[in-house]
C-alpha cells in the first residue's frame, strides 16, 4: 500500500458500528469530512457529537448508505465488517476495517502546524503503531515546525531570485545540513549585531567619502551576509551605521567585518570602526535616537533620520520582528526623552541664537519686520533658523543683489537693493547683520536717523559679522539694544551646559526604555505557544458548537439544555489535557507544575471555591 494525503472536506464518510472502536474512527474523519454512523445502538460517546446517527439494521440499510458514501468504515463485529466490506467492494467504494486491513488503512498520526506524520503498520501491530506515535510526538519538538517555515519563506525568496530548480533545491538541502540554521526561530536582543563609523571615531571627510555608496546599496548588501533575519542601514553625515538580526552570531560578524572593510581604504585605521552586539547595540540605538550621540546633543534631525532607515528597511520586508520591536522602541524613547527632558532646548549655534535672542525679546515674532543684512553662509544659516517663525515681513539686502534675491525667496520676503537698505532701516524690529565686509556697514548716525520716526519702538541689532559690522557706539542710540557675536555665544555654550546637565535624566528614561524592550522581546518568545493554544482551542469550540447547533436543529432536545451541555462539553475538552498534566505531574511529585498552574489560572486564595473535575475532563 502506499500512503497518500486526501482532503476531505466535503466527503461523505460511512461508519458502520456505533460501538468505541467506532466512534474513534468517526472522530478520526469528523476533524474534515461529513461522517454518518449507523448502527442499532450506539456508545454514550456519540450523544455528544455532531454526526448523522442513523438507528437501523445494518444488514438491511448497508447498500443505501455505501451508495451514498465517498468512504466506507466497518467498525463492528466480524461478521459485519465482512458483509460491509463485500457490498463495498461490489459497489467500487474504498473501506476500511477494524479488525484486518481493508482497501484503505487509517494510520496513526503525528501532527504540527507546518507538517504531519502518518504511521501504519499495515494491522500487523496497533500498539506499535500507538508506541511510535508516542515516541514521535515527543521527538519532533518545535524546532522542525519553524524549520519548515524558515524552508517556506527561504524557498520563496530563492524563486524571485535563482531561476534553475536544482540549484535552489541544493540551498534548501544546505540549509537543512546546517546546525546553525536550525536556531533561525530564535528571538531577543541578543541577536542583534552593529557597525558603526561615526564622528567620534574619526574624520568628517573620511565619512563623506564611506557615505559615497547610498543607503539602499548598503542595505542590499547587509541583507545578503550570512545568518542574517533582519537588517536596518542608518546613514547621515556624521555616521554610517548597520543593524542586523542574526540567527548564526559567529557567520555573521564575520561577514559584516569583511563587508564594512570592503569600504574602508587601504591604511586606514583599525579603531575606525565599532562592532556593538545584544544589549550594548540596543542601547546605542537608544541614545542616537535621542540625540545623546549627536554632535550637537539633543538635536532632533537624528530622529527623523532613523525612522526614515527603518522606514526603508520595513517596506521592504527586510527589518524583520526583532529589528522592528528595537527600531520602533528607540523612536518611542527619543521622543519621549525629548518631551520629558530639556535636551533638546535651547539654541546652540551662533544662528539659532540669534534667532532664540530675538524671540526672547520680542516673545511672537509674526508681527515683526526682519531686516537681514548680508547673504553669505552665516546670513543663510540665521535665515533657516528664521523659517518657521513666520515672522510679518523679512527684507533680505545684500551687495551682490542676486544672493539677496535667492535668500529672500528661501523666506518668503523681499531683496532690498544694498544702496537702497537705509530706507528699510527705520521699519525693522529686528536687525541682523551678517556681512564680510572690513568697515562698518551701519553706523550710529544710521540708526539716530531711524529711530527720529519711531522713538516709541525698540530696535534689537544683532551683529555676527567678523569683523563687527555695526558701529558699537549705535548702542548709545536710545531705543537700539545691540548684541555682538560674543553675547550669542555665551548663550549657544550656556545652553549647551543646560542640555548636558539634562542627559542624566535623558539617560534614566534611557534605561526605563531599554528594560521595556527587553520585556517586549521576550513576549515575543510567548507569541508563537500562544498563536497554537488559541488555533487549538477555537478548533474545540468549532467542533462543540457544530454538535450544539445540530442538535437544535432537530428539535428534540429542550434549548437551554443544549445550551448547558454545550457548555460543559466546551469547558471539559478545555481543561482535559490539563487535567491529564497535573495528575500526571502530581503523581510523579512535580509540584512546581501545580504551583505553575495556580498562577496563570489565578487560582491562589481560592480554596473555598473549588469542585472536582468532571470524569469526562480527567480521564
């Protein structure tokens, strides 16, 4: 005989003998096929079931019932099964016998999510058809499942990409033949591997020519080393960095250490590169994320930046589950370091200072007029700090009008021809002068004539030329408060002080986040046992509530008892294996099982309220 997989959804299946043996072979087709007993009296087993139970004389209804069957089963007496079997083989149906081989065999079986096991020994040894079935069980653990969905996903994969048959068939034969691989289902923190090259280690020029290869390339790259489940590439200009889930720790550093030297010139130095791994990575991300790594800490661009590479790495399939709980852990963390903490308050930089200055001043500054005086890099960095603040209205002068022209529009404002600036003078609240020239570009007497039409509105000057372009004697003018480059950078280093006395409390949230992932992941490990225990479970309340509706259709039983046995049917198949484990883990004084138990059931405190379990729930 050969062993051979049907569906049978949809099939008629006859069993013939409503005895034990046959209400287990009953059990055995009801899972898929539409199962009809017939018999002239039937085990208590079958008050309970969801099939057609047919009361007759076997002998007088056998031929109309094996007509109208796909399978036959003869699970009665011998003389029975004999006549059963005759009157199939006459009408061409397949059948199967309890006690010696019929035209088909019922094979014990061994059954996973991914895959089953059939056994037989062609009726010549049930029991050792029920041993092997034991022995089976208890061998093909958890790991082959994942095997043969890891084979499942690698097999996809290997089709987009290798056309010849054999070739992918030899990977796959590879993969199997590798031990490592058979930990590919493995999940935590401690799979995590990381390259990084970035402003601490060496030279911004030297980044600029690794940042050469763009972010997809590399990408592509890491995803194609060894033992790699998942990959994430964080590239801006100050660091290149590489994430990778690993299911062979070993294979994989080694490949992305070839991979990362690959890129690195020749003579280089060895200590430009750091290898993190587990929780050490984990926690780098963390605290890029939160701008604890930046060269300007607490800046918020680096947030963006690493949700843009995972972004990328995500909507290719490519991130995989433990890179996407860190990933999306770290972007969690550096937003709420950032709410909580002061890191990222406060200007830093010579512009943004300059901007924060004025709004110190002047608190809104939508209603003010912004006349920037030079157009160069300095004026065009206070002019991206400006954006934002909406400010009324900004006139851009300049020598050279076309730069005028070309900052102006960057703010929606003006160019103001350079002879023409005086006339704009009188009509700004804000003066920010930023020019390479060697002479005063605005003078006192400049602003005495200004100030004659407004005497009652302040005017802030704020000058970051080198040299000082504004005639430090304009402070005497009433109404003009100036403020040179030195007075902007005692603000940027006094607010750089604020900022690192805010990573201590950057850090502890740091470290909340960092054990709030650790939880995450270890659910993880939780998620595949829980997925099998809810598929078990529904298929029990399937099977139950096809019996229930059954029986209400026929109308001979009163609902609510229906509905009562219903019930204690459903909480009987729930807690029968259960049952079965803890005496069996009593007897052998495995008491930590009942304690295990006691709380996940919450069961502690409740002695008063206990009944014994029902026969059919702990045989």
């Amino acid at each position: 005989m050969l062993p051979l997989y049907l569906d049978l959804k949809s099939k008629k299946v006859t069993v013939f003998g409503g005895g034990a043996v046959g209400y287990r072979k009953a059990s055995y087709f009801g899972e898929e096929a539409d199962v009809t007993v017939v018999s002239k009296e039937f085990v208590d087993d079958f008050s309970n079931s969801s099939y057609e139970l047919v009361n007759a004389d076997i002998f007088e209804v056998a031929d109309e019932w094996i007509e109208k069957s796909d399978f036959v089963v003869a699970a009665a007496d011998p003389c029975v099964n004999d006549f059963v079997s005759k009157r199939s083989e006459v009408a061409g149906k397949p059948y199967n016998r309890s006690d010696s081989p019929g035209s088909f065999l019922i094979p014990s079986l061994v059954k996973r999510d991914n895959f089953s096991v059939a056994i037989s020994t062609y009726g010549n040894s049930p029991a050792m058809s029920r041993y092997l079935k034991v022995w089976l069980d208890q061998y093909l653990d958890e790991k082959y499942d994942k095997m043969i969905e890891f084979q499942r996903q690698l097999r996809d994969e290997l089709k987009k990409t290798i056309p010849n048959q054999k070739e992918r068939e030899k990977i796959l034969r590879e993969v199997l033949e590798d031990p490592t691989a058979w930990t590919a289902g493995s999940f935590g923190i401690e799979t995590v591997i990381s390259a990084h090259i970035t402003h601490k280690q060496t030279e911004m020029s030297t980044i600029d020519n690794l940042g050469k290869t763009d972010t997809q390339t590399l990408l592509d790259a890491v995803c194609s080393l060894d033992g790699v489940s998942g990959a994430v590439v964080l590239k801006t200009c100050n660091r290149i960095e590489a994430y990778i889930s690993t299911y062979d720790p070993k294979a994989s550093r080694k490949a992305l250490e070839t991979l990362v030297n690959s890129y690195i010139p020749f003579g280089t130095g060895s200590d430009l590169v750091q290898y993190l791994t587990g929780k050490d990575s984990v926690k780098h991300l963390i605290r890029v994320s939160c701008g604890l790594e930046s060269m300007i800490i607490g800046e918020d661009q680096i947030l963006g930046q690493v949700k843009t590479a995972y972004d990328l790495a995500e909507s290719q399939g490519v991130a995989g589950p433990v890179l996407s709980v860190i990933f999306r852990q770290a972007i969690s963390a550096g937003k709420k370091v950032r709410t909580e903490t002061k890191v990222n308050k406060g200007s830093v930089s010579v512009g943004s200072a300059a901007v924060e200055l004025a709004e110190i001043k002047f608190g809104d500054l939508s209603d003010k007029t912004i006349l920037i005086v030079g157009a160069g890099e300095t004026a065009s960095l206070i002019a991206k700090h400006l954006i934002g603040k909406n400010p009324k209205t900004v006139f851009v002068s300049n020598r050279t009008y076309s730069h005028a022209v070309e900052l102006a529009f960057t703010l929606n404002g003006m160019a103001v021809r350079f002879d023409n600036l005086l006339d704009y003078l009188k009509d700004a609240d804000v003066v920010l002068c930023a020019t390479a020239a060697a002479h005063n570009v605005l003078k006192k007497e400049h602003f005495v004539k200004a100030m004659e039409s407004r005497p009652e509105r302040t005017m802030m000057v704020i000058d970051v030329s080198f040299p000082r372009n504004v005639d430090p004697e304009a402070a005497t003018v009433p109404g003009v408060e100036l403020y040179d480059i030195d007075g902007l950078r005692e603000l940027a280093e006094e607010n750089i002080l604020k900022r690192r006395a805010e990573i201590k409390n950057a850090e502890l949230i740091i470290d909340e986040e960092l054990s709030l992932l650790d939880s995450k992941i270890r659910e993880m490990k939780a998620d595949d046992l829980l997925g099998k225990l809810y598929t078990k479970f529904d298929a029990l309340k399937n099977r139950e509530l096809k019996k229930a509706k059954c029986k209400l259709r026929s109308g001979n039983k009163d609902p609510d008892e229906i509905l009562e046995d219903f019930c204690d049917s459903l909480s009987n198949k729930f807690l029968a294996d259960i049952t079965c484990s803890l005496k069996e883990a009593s007897r052998n004084g495995n008491f930590e099982m009942l304690d295990i138990v006691s709380d996940i059931f919450c069961l502690r405190g409740d002695e008063n309220s206990t009944r014994k379990p029902s026969s059919k729930a702990a045989d």
